[in-house]
C-alpha cells in the first residue's frame, strides 16, 4: 500500500494524518559568534508548493524575517542576491530542502513553514565573542624614590621606576572562567612565570610587586562556554635606578700646600632621581 492510500486510510479512521509530513533539523544549534547553521528541512508523501523559515533576533522578537527552503542543487552561493535564488524555485517541493543562516551574532529564533502541520519552534545560540574593552595600571613606585603613585591608560606602560609594583586591571566585555599573564620575552634559560589573577564581575586584576627589569607579557583569558580571548600583548618599561654620577670640580689636580693653606673643594654630584646628601671624605696626615 502506497504511503497515500495508507494515510487516506488513517483520515478515514479520524486519525490526525497528513498527506504531507515535513521535519527538519537541528531544532536547537549551538555556534560561535560569526558562524553559520544549515537549516535541512525534509518534506514526504505529497510535495508541496513553497516552505520557508522564519527568523527573528531574541533581543527583538516582533521582527521577523523570511526566506525560501530551496533544494539544495537550487540553492547557489550566499553572495548571490535573495531575488537569483528564487528564480531557481521549482513549482512544487518534495524531500529535501534546505537553507542557511550565516555570520551571525546574536541568538534567534525560527520557525519552518511548510506542509499542513505547524512544526515545533527552533533556536539558535550564538555563543559571543570574549574581548578586552579597556585597561589601565595603577603604578606606586618605591618610597624612597619620592615619586607620587600614577594610573596609566592602555596596554604600554612607560617610566616604571625600578622596584615599583604594577597593578594591571583589565576590562572585558563580559566575565571569564580563568585568566593568565605571562612574560614571553624573558631568558630561555629562565622557567616561564605565570601571574595569578583576580577575577571579579567582567575585570581581571594583576599585581605584579617589585619590578626590575623590562618585559613583553601576554594576556589570555577564557569564559565558562569555552569562547577565548584573542591573546593580548601588554608592555612595561622599566627605568633603572642607576648609580649618582660624581665629578671633581676643585681642585682640578693635585696640590701641594702648607699646613696653614686653605683648600677649597668643589664636587659636582647629580642622579636620576636627585641628590639627597653630598660630601667629602678626608684624611689629614696618618
């Protein structure tokens, strides 16, 4: 008995049997932000003159769109337009067809339209991208130095002073599950150190205590449903604090005086970060 006969039988007897049937797959998808879903839908039993899918953002529900489910030797490349497609639309509709949603960035709802029978709802999830959306350090140099504690925009920072400690927070566009910097530019010979983070809401927090040298850190990340940051690169130049440079200024050469002679000696001293005392030493006979 052919698939008609038996559901003309099936209606005869009041069962809920239709000529047509249509499913279609997935009914649930899962994709990262930028990716396409291919949306099969396929029809049985009598063909059909048209099937679409309806689709609309969740963020905003009322606005649907639609487009036709074509067979798949109909349907030609995405760049085409919509209205080249349909002319390749064959009067009537049986087995497969198919369509597909591409480069999206939000999740949706959709709807396939074809046959009798209203067909359950379908989503897609778009699984957003993980980005840095702003940063900044909070600087405090050594006590010693005198020098007030900054707060430095953007991923260089300059003028460390030597011994500071660098906070580094970081702002990201929503929240991670774990978070790592690390230093890529130090000696082959030394172990790679990975700095612990802290994360709170959509910030990452690093402190780094008692800086010495300059470095090229990386900043990864990674949220919950597994989506990673693209790895960011973060620089720090450290200023040394280097030796105060001392000349003589009088007397220019050696000299021989008197025991009465006065002597009048001069030093020019100067340092990066300032002079905070000077003097000489000096032996007088034994």
């Amino acid at each position: 008995m052919s698939s008609e006969l038996r559901t003309a039988a099936g209606r005869m007897l009041l069962l809920p049997w239709q000529y047509t049937q249509v499913t279609f797959e997935p009914q649930q998808a899962t994709v990262k932000h930028g990716e396409s879903v291919l949306i099969k839908a396929e029809i049985t039993g009598r063909p059909i003159a048209a099937a679409r899918l309806r689709y609309a953002t969740k963020s905003n529900p009322a606005e649907w769109t639609t487009i036709d489910l074509l067979p798949a030797d109909a349907v030609i490349s995405e760049e085409k337009e919509f209205a080249e497609q349909t002319e390749k639309q064959p009067e009537l509709l049986h087995g497969t067809v198919q369509t597909k949603l591409t480069n999206l960035k939000e999740d949706l709802i959709f709807e396939v339209v074809a046959g009798p029978a209203q067909l359950p709802p379908g989503n897609i999830r778009v699984l957003q991208p993980l980005t840095l959306k702003d940063s900044h350090a909070v600087i405090t140099p050594p006590k010693y130095t005198k020098k007030s504690g900054v707060i430095s925009e953007g991923k260089d920072f300059k003028n460390v002073w030597e011994g500071s400690r660098v906070e580094l927070h970081f702002g990201l566009n929503r929240t991670a599950a774990a978070a790592s910097l690390r230093r890529i530019d130090g000696p082959k010979d030394k172990p790679t150190v990975e700095h612990p983070s802290v994360i709170k809401d959509k910030e990452l927090t690093f402190d780094l205590d008692n800086l010495r040298e300059s470095g090229t850190y990386e900043l990864t990340a990674v949220a919950a449903d597994e989506v990673e940051l693209k790895p960011e690169r973060i620089k720090i130049q450290v200023t040394l604090d280097r030796k105060p440079n001392v000349n003589w200024v009088m007397p220019e050469e050696q000299l021989e005086v008197t025991p009465t002679t006065e002597v009048t000696m001069s030093i020019a001293a100067k340092d990066d970060l300032g002079i905070h005392k000077a003097g000489i030493a000096y032996q007088v006979g034994n």
